[in-house]
C-alpha cells in the first residue's frame, strides 16, 4: 500500500487536499488531508467515490472511430496513431480549403487546471487560427460586474466566517457545491451569527437560517436595490467610507432609489416585512458578509443582479474588519502568474462564438461556417442551451466532431472519434483555488487506465504532425509548469512554499482583510459602484430590471440548480435515477399532479419527459429539474437543457440559464 498526497481540480471552490491509497498500482481509498484548513480532513462523497468513475465500464480504454451513423453505437478500436492521423489529415484539409476559423474548440475549464485548462490545447488552437470560444456557461457576468465594481480584489476567505456576525447567502447552496463552507457557518452560528439565505429554493441551509427571502428567479436586481435605497435613506449609508473608497455614489442612489421595499417585494414575491427585516439586520451586523454564488446571474438581469448585491458591502461600509464585505470569486488573489505563460502563444484576432449560442453559431455562421467541433473537459449535449437543435447539429455529417473524454459522455456518442483522457488522477495538474486562496502542484498517483492521454499529450501530438512546434517550446508538464513560475517574481516564492509544504499561498495572503490587506484593484483604487463600461453594455443601463418573461402559456420559471451528487454533468453516467421535477404544493394540485406521476414539461424550445415530485421547499410559479442530466435520465431522453434558449443576460453574454418558462401536465 502506497498513499500520495494530491489535490482535488474539480469545479468547487473549496480545493481539497487529498490522500489516495494506492494498491497493486490501483487507487482503493481517498480521503481528505489536513493541509489546508478548509479540507479539514474530509471531502464530498462525489470525490470519496472516484474510483467508481476511474475504473467503471463508462471509461473510455483507447480511441474510438465511428462505424455507422452518428449515435448508432457502432464504434472501431484503432491505435493512437492512426486517430491522429485522421484527425491532423482532416484539419489540414479544412484549414486549406475553408480556413482554420471554421474548426471550433468548445471546451470548459471549471474542473480543471492550468496545465489541462490551457497549456498545449490553447496554444495549438491559437496558432491553428481556429476560432475563439467565449466561454459563458457560468461566471461571465459575476466577472465583469465584479471586476467592474471592484477591480481584481479577493473577497473574504471563506475560513474567515467564522468571524462574521451575520452571513449572507445569495443564490449559493453550499450544501451541494462548497460543503466546507457549512461546518464553518455553523460555528458561527453557535457564537452568535444570524443566516439569511436568498434563494427560490428552500435549501438545507435556508431551511436552518433566520431569515429566508424566497425571490422569484432574475428579481435579485429590485430587491437589492430596494436594500440600496433603505440604507440611504434610513441613515444606514456609511457616507464617510463611500467618500474615501468608492465612487458614482450619487448616481447609484439615484438609481436605487426607483425601488421601494413595498414595490421590489412586490416583483420578487416576498413579505415586505422580510425585506424590511434583512435590511436592518445588515445595516446593525457587523462584521457581515455576503456570500454570492452563480444562481443569480444565469437569468438576462443576471450582470446587473451581481452588481447590485455587491454594491451593499460598500453602502453599507461592511468592509476593513476580518469576516466583514463579500466573497464572490477569490481567483482574484494577487498570484502573479498565470496559465498565460504556459499557454505561450497570444490569443489570435480570429472570430469569437459564445459557447452559450452555439447552436445559433452552427446553423447561421457563414464565411466560413462551423466544419469541426473538437469537444475537451465538456458535455455541451448535457450543459448546452438549446439541446434539442445541438443534437441534431450535431448529427450532421458535414460537421466533423472529434471529442476527448474519461466516459462515454452523450456529446461523445454523436461524435467521429472519440478520444480517452485521463483523470486528474492521472496527470499532473497545477490548480489555484476560487474559493480557498491556496494553490497546488499535484502529480500522478496512479497509470492511466488503458490508452488514456492528457490534454497536453493529446495537443502535443497534434502540435508535432502540424509542424507547429516552435524552438524553444515547453512541451511537456514540468516544462510548462517552469515556465509559468519562470513569467513573474513571485513564481520563485511560490514553488518554494510548494516544495517546503505542498500548497502555496498568493503574496496577497491566504485570508486577507479588505480595505486593509488589499485593495480595490481598479486604476484609482476606488470601488465603481456605476462603472461607465458595463453601463454602456448592459440594455439600458447597469440596474436596469428587465420585468419576468413568463406568459399565460408558459407561467412557470425553471431553475436548474445542481447536484449535490455531480460536478455539473461529471458523474452523471454514474447516476442510475430517473429525473425528477420539483414544484410546489399548489403548483401541482391545480394540475392534478402528485409525487411520482409520469409528467411532461415543455415549451417552444423543447419537451422533457420525467417523474414529478411535489415538494413544500419550493416556491409556488419555481419547478425545479437539476442541470447536468443526461439523456438516460428521461423518458424522452432531453433534458432541461432542451427548454433553456440560446438567450444571453445583461453583461458579458451569459447563459440564461434560470430564464426558461415552461408548464408542466400529467402524460
């Protein structure tokens, strides 16, 4: 028996460390170690279970070539060589004939590092001229809006709640995304600190806290500026603080001022006396700290939605003291290095596609259209808007589809050839947290399964039989890896910190204090609380409401939240359970509906075929059918991603995703 110390890349903000047992060259146990304080010794059951994905009959053993129609299931074993072969060949002739910006990399980097998120990859897409990928799944408009307020500063860490007398969770459900996030709540809870939770759902912790303000999905912008336009008004403003630190404070007022607590409850279908309460809680808590997750900007007032909830940390002057402002996302810790180096090669001034309209990109690009999709660290058929017309895009025989995966994913089943990766357990990985501000450098435990390669192999590869390797070049992990602490001064520091102790910390510290560790990273160092750029993006200007589109025909919002069982679609082949619809109490009784009828759920995008479950946890006009679903999961084989369109929110061409109206009725 061997244990090796590691490090969990999934998409999280927690960043587990981790130690794996490994025997007979197999992994058999994982369990979390103690080298940072938010691992604790204990991980999620997602991680806990790996071996069931490392070593499961999904696990794609060597390089598959279709035999038959797209989704037939008639594959061909071939050797690594030969799949190169045909994939470089295939390049080569569509660069030639139509240009490079007709081959497409759509790929996501959430549950990767800087050596499988960018690296070799990026470096052979943008010396191949192919197209750009707009990547707006998730944190697109939460990083505009944030950096626009705020510049590049980390927010509180999330080890530091424990200090705060009243936390604040605003669409973020860490029992099923940061379950390290809970133990430190509730010892803060037991010294004292009160829990507001803002959620449409009833989670664990909004079934537990003091105060939960049930909003309709896409109201956060009315109801935080109702707080806004209290907190002015009631004297609660910390005007001195505001005049130091931000700026465009009357401008912000003004346009807070538009919502009255009576009338944003009105829109967000709350009590005006639970809004009225959270905003005297706020104002008298201190330190308080919001903690705000991605929920609330996958709706179209989703950028505005940010923006507005972290302007009430500076309104209300929460900041200077440990546990006191916001944390959103604290990949914003001053690293000084970056995945930039080892990528090595400038982002080309080709044409870019929002991965979120990809659909949209596939049917109308012209000049040159869409001819190869080459598919790395995603499942567009399970994440994508619009599924139902990607599917069938993706059955088209002009369109050549390359995917390079762990399992058998449903994008990969529409795929040309089908390529095995490996596991982060099988490749070296450098990863930052977004959550904890710690890094790590963690190698291979364990062989790959069967002919399983890296991203960087894959591309290396491909970098090699296109004669774009460079002189000079890193091409491999502890090359690219050298590079990126070689690009700044602080990389010496840093891989010393991780030789001594195998984790690192940023040279802004691991558990910074705002206003006091760091600073707004803005050119003047204030907080734009209007920022003239997003204000000219955003429809009518930044805090602008875009009323509910719900209809008659379609009065039902459908959020999809995710489970606590998967990291987006990651695992879901695992996942043996059909898909359930939540809704409400009333919500199924008009429509003669109870727990475990066959019901069908659509709109004009698509129709979904599942289970109902009729739930007291959610609101009356919410449903709830959970993202990253496979088609297995139905009985139709859509998932909710067939009744979400190709929308995008306020900033930054975010997906929309929370913006599907649907109805539901027994089949």
């Amino acid at each position: 028996m061997e244990q090796h110390s590691t490090a969990c890349p999934l998409d999280c903000p927690d960043l587990c460390g981790l130690t794996v047992s490994v025997e007979n060259g197999r992994v058999v146990d994982i369990q979390g170690d103690r080298r940072g304080p938010i691992t604790d010794g204990f991980i999620c059951g997602k991680v806990r279970k790996f071996t069931d994905h490392l070593y499961g009959t999904d696990r794609i053993a060597a390089p598959l070539v279709r035999d038959g129609a797209k989704g037939s299931g008639l594959w061909r074993t071939v050797s690594w060589d030969d799949a190169l072969t045909l994939i470089a060949t295939r390049l080569q002739l569509i660069r030639a004939t139509s240009g490079a910006e007709a081959i497409v990399p759509y790929h996501y980097g959430g549950s990767n590092g800087w050596l499988t998120d960018g690296g070799l990859a990026m470096r052979f897409f943008r010396r191949l001229g192919a197209s750009n990928l707009d990547r707006t799944y998730c944190g697109a408009a939460t990083t505009v809006a944030t950096q626009g307020l705020y510049g590049r500063m980390p927010g509180v860490a999330l080890e530091d709640y424990e200090h705060a007398k009243l936390i604040v969770l605003w669409g973020v459900n860490p029992a099923a995304t940061s379950i390290h996030l809970v133990p430190v709540i509730d010892r803060a809870r037991a010294n004292g600190a009160k829990l507001v939770v803002v959620d449409p759902r009833a989670t664990p912790l909004a079934r537990r806290a003091d105060l939960h303000l049930a909003v309709r999905p896409g109201a956060d912008v009315p109801v935080a500026l109702a707080a806004i336009h209290a907190l002015f008004t009631r004297g609660h403003a910390n005007r001195a603080f505001l005049a130091e630190h931000a700026a465009e404070v009357d401008e912000l007022e003004r346009r807070a001022s538009a919502w009255s607590i009576e009338d944003a409850s009105r829109e967000a279908g709350l009590d005006p006396a639970d809004l009225d309460a959270f905003v005297e809680l706020y104002a008298r808590s201190s330190p308080a700290v919001i903690r705000t997750g991605w929920g609330m900007e996958r709706n179209r007032n989703g950028g505005s939605g940010i923006a507005s909830v972290l302007a009430l940390p500076a309104v209300a002057g929460k900041f200077g003291v440990r546990g006191g402002g916001y944390t959103m996302a604290n990949n914003d810790a001053k690293w000084g290095v970056s995945a930039e180096a080892g990528i090595a090669e400038p982002t080309p001034p080709t044409r870019s596609i929002n991965m979120s309209q990809i659909t949209t990109a596939l049917q109308t690009l012209t000049a040159p259209k869409i001819e190869c999709l080459f598919v790395f660290n995603c499942n567009p058929v399970a994440t994508a808007p619009d599924q139902r017309t990607l599917i069938e895009e993706l059955r088209r025989d002009d369109l050549f589809v390359v995917v390079h995966d762990q399992v058998m994913t449903d994008t990969a089943a529409l795929a040309d050839i089908v390529l095995p990766a490996t596991t982060f357990l099988e490749h070296r990985e450098l990863r930052r947290g977004y959550g904890v501000m710690r890094m790590f450098d963690s190698p291979a435990v364990v062989a790959p399964v069967g002919e399983a390669r890296s991203n960087n192999q894959l591309f290396g590869a491909l970098l090699e039989r296109l004669d774009m390797v460079r002189p000079g070049d890193a091409m491999t992990d502890e090359a690219i890896v050298a590079q990126v602490f070689a690009s700044a001064p602080e990389g010496a520091a840093l891989q010393a910190e991780l030789a001594a102790s195998a984790v690192a910390t940023p040279s802004s510290g691991a558990r910074p204090i705002t206003f006091v560790d760091v600073l707004p990273g803005t050119p003047d160092q204030k907080i734009h609380l209007v920022p003239a750029e997003l204000d000219r993006e955003a429809p009518g200007g930044l805090y602008t409401y875009h009323p509910d589109p719900r209809s008659e025909e379609f009065p039902l919002a459908l959020i999809s939240p995710a489970l606590a069982t998967q990291i987006s679609s990651t695992f879901g082949q695992l996942r043996s359970a059909q898909a359930s619809l939540e809704l409400s109490i009333n919500d199924a009784a008009v429509r003669g509906i109870q727990t475990g009828d066959a019901i069908r759920v659509w709109n004009l995008h698509g129709e979904v075929h599942c289970i109902a479950k009729v739930a007291s946890e959610i609101r009356d006009g919410v449903v709830v059918l959970p993202k990253g679903l496979w088609r297995k999961h139905t009985a139709n084989g859509y998932t909710s991603n067939a009744l979400i369109p190709p929308n995008v929110a306020d900033l930054a061409g975010q997906a929309t995703f929370n913006d599907a109206r649907v109805q539901v009725a027994r089949r």
